[in-house]
C-alpha cells in the first residue's frame, strides 16, 4: 500500500490517472504510472449510465477541463466535452462551460451519452454544480457583481432547472426563508453549493446573509427554505440520506481556511474528518462511507482525494490531475 501511494504521488502531472486505493466501494489498486500509456479518448469515450465509475474533469495541462471517466481494472476515459465544473447522477450531466470564444459561460444538460439536452446562459462566473440522485433536477451556483449592498463585490446565485417538466427556478433569493423558525428577509441573502434528496422535493444549500452562513434545507414544491445550523458551506447529502459532509470556516473565519466534517442530520453531531489540509470544494460521496473532493497542486492543477466520512483513517490520493468528481455508483439510489 505504501508502494502504490508513493506511486500515485510522483505521477507526471501530464498524466490525467486513476488511483483507486483498497476499501472504496471494493475498488482495486491501481498506481497511476500503469495507465500513463494508454488512457482512451473520443466523443465516444465517457458513458454517465450507473456503474462503479467516476466521472470527472481534467486538471491536467494536457486535457485540461475536458471530462474523463474513470474505473478500476482499466484506463482512464478522456472525452471532448470541456468543462469548468461538471456533476452526474441518475444517466443526468451538468456542465459548466464558456460560451465559445466569448466572455461568458453558459450551461448544458446533458444525456446519460454526453448529448446535449439544454442550454442555458449563466449570467455569472461558474463556481458549482449538482444533479440530482434521479438525474431530474440540476442546481448551479455562480459568482455575480453588481449587487448594491456588497460594494460591489462578487455575491453568488444559486439556479435549478427541472429537466423533466422544464421548470426554471432562476434565484432562490425571491423564496421564503426562515431562520430559527420565524420569517427571515434581508437584502444580503446569498445562497450556494445546492445538494439534493432521493425524493426530489428536498434539497440542502449554503444561505449567507448577516455574517452567518447556514445550512439550509429546501422545498422545491413549497419554494420555502429554513435554516438548520450555523457555520456549515457546500454541503453534499450522503446516499442514505442521513448526512451531509460539508466544509466550515476555522473558528468561524474563512481567511483561516475550511475543515471537512460530516454533519448527522438526525442529532446534528458533527464529525470532524481526518483531512486537517483546507478544502475549499464541495465535497462528493463514493459511498456511505467515503467523501471525495479535490485539492490544489501548484497553481492551475489540482489532484481528487478521499477520506472516511467516520473521521477515522487518513487522507488518500484517488485520481491525479482532477476535479469535480461525481460517483456513478453512488448517484444511482438502486445501487446504494
């Protein structure tokens, strides 16, 4: 074991490669120096059907942004699609990307194939994205300017589209929200980082507004959102339902970096991760009992890690050269 992690850490960084360790979903070891010659590319290299599979997006110099899948026993799948931030779940693919040669980005929907579905402008800077377990709903989160009250400084927007009826939800902002059980409005409400429920109805979401950023879970059929806890940002639910791992603010400060933890909705316990690096992402679940997520290497690369949601055990490199991972298996509720 120590082998193969020396292994996957002195990847070329030009090698977009898989590396998944024992214990994860039954997953085999594989050091990332044994694909390096033979990663597969083509439009018709990535499939979003459900099996034990990630699907990611290249951060690698030499691919970088376009989506590869990934799966032990054989090569990492390059694709051409390119994204900036791309999520899958239930035969379902969000990417987002530029808008061609122009300044601005926009998002497509895509086919468990990669086809095209929708396109959406986005009117901001994308930051992140979610599907949910289904492959119904789809959420994204991008950075804005111009809102009076911040000075101009970038807020967020959180967007949600229903693909099967085509309903737009453009801003959570104009929603009823409440905090500590009682109606909440302000000019400073923020919303990011949207994960979703089995039942298509319920969703959990970052709200800032007052210094505060909650853990807010939504109703996509009541258009109501409530606060649940305090100092909790990117939350992901985990297969089962029960959790969410997210990220929080060191004592409270975002200058001071982010923790992982994982939150049990039931008892609001929170259980701090083994991983003690600052992690800004949102994270993603392998499986019950894994949470995946990606850390910067250098200034434009970054590699995919995971580590147990029970905070035992230690951090563990999965893909070199990655972001925004989404598990196949893991997003498909007949397979958890």
């Amino acid at each position: 074991m120590t082998t193969v992690r020396r292994a996957c850490r002195r990847a070329a960084p030009a090698v977009v490669a898989l590396c998944l360790l024992t214990g994860v979903g039954g997953w085999a070891v594989h050091a990332a120096r044994q694909h390096s010659h033979r990663a597969v590319t083509g439009a018709a290299a990535i499939s979003l059907e459900p099996g034990p599979r990630l699907v990611a997006v290249s951060a690698d110099q030499a691919t970088r942004g376009r989506v590869l899948s990934a799966a032990a026993g054989g090569p990492p799948r390059i694709g051409v699609l390119t994204c900036t931030r791309f999520y899958a779940a239930g035969g379902t693919g969000l990417c987002l990307r530029p808008d061609g040669d122009l300044p601005t980005y926009q998002l497509a929907v895509l086919d468990a194939h990669l086809r095209e579905r929708r396109t959406i402008p986005l009117v901001g800077v994308p930051n992140r994205a979610r599907v949910s377990p289904s492959g119904r709903w789809v959420a994204w989160t991008v950075f804005v300017t111009g809102d009076s009250y911040n000075g101009g400084r970038f807020s967020t927007r959180v967007g949600l589209l229903d693909t099967r009826t085509q309903r737009l939800v453009p801003t959570l902002e104009d929603w009823k929200v409440s905090v500590g059980g009682r109606p909440y409005r302000a000019a400073d409400v923020n919303f990011w980082g949207v994960t979703f429920a089995a039942d298509d109805r319920r969703f959990y979401a970052t709200m800032s507004t007052a210094g505060h950023r909650y853990l807010v879970r939504g109703d996509l059929a009541a258009g109501s959102v409530e606060a649940l806890r305090d100092n909790v940002e990117c939350p992901s639910l985990s297969p089962d339902g029960t959790r969410v791992a997210f990220k929080s603010a060191v004592a409270g400060d975002p200058r001071r970096g982010w923790r992982l933890a994982v939150l049990d909705l039931a008892t609001m316990r929170e259980t701090p991760l083994a991983e003690t690096r600052s992690v800004d992402d949102q994270a993603a679940w392998l499986d019950d009992r894994t949470v995946a997520y990606a850390l910067p290497r250098g200034r434009e690369e970054s590699d995919v890690w995971q580590v147990p949601a029970d905070g035992s055990g230690r951090p563990a490199l999965l893909l070199a050269g990655a972001s925004s991972p989404a598990s196949l298996r893991a997003s498909d509720p007949a397979l958890t």
